[in-house]
C-alpha cells in the first residue's frame, strides 16, 4: 500500500487525453485505433470461410480442398 501514497497524480493527464475533440471515439481513444480492424479482420474471416466450407458441404466434399 505504500507505492501508491508516493505515486503520480495522473488524472490530468487522462482527462486532457479522454476530454480532447479529435473526432474519435471514446472506445479509440482507450484500447487504440488497431484493435477494431483485427477484430473485423478475424470476424469476417470466419464468416467467409464457414460459409465456405458449408458450400463444399451442400457439394458433397467434406474437405477444404480437393474432391474427396
């Protein structure tokens, strides 16, 4: 407990930074502008490749590739 009797005032610092007009939001302006992509990225990913493989299926070929 006593770490943090000695330790930094850093709500100044946050409220400048949460409290800024840059146009973003207030999700980016915490976790970061990459984290949205990714998930975007992986989620429609596994959307197309369900889809996908759920074509191969109604086709009768039960892998991802090839005929069998």
């Amino acid at each position: 407990m006593a770490g943090f009797v000695n330790r930094e005032n850093r709500v100044p610092h946050y409220q400048r930074l949460f409290q800024k007009h840059d146009g973003l939001r207030l999700w980016e302006k915490s976790r970061g502008k990459y984290i949205m992509p990714v998930y975007k990225a992986i989620l429609f990913g596994s959307f197309a490749s369900s889809m996908y493989m759920m074509g191969r299926l109604v086709l009768g070929h039960k892998t991802w590739f090839g005929k069998n």
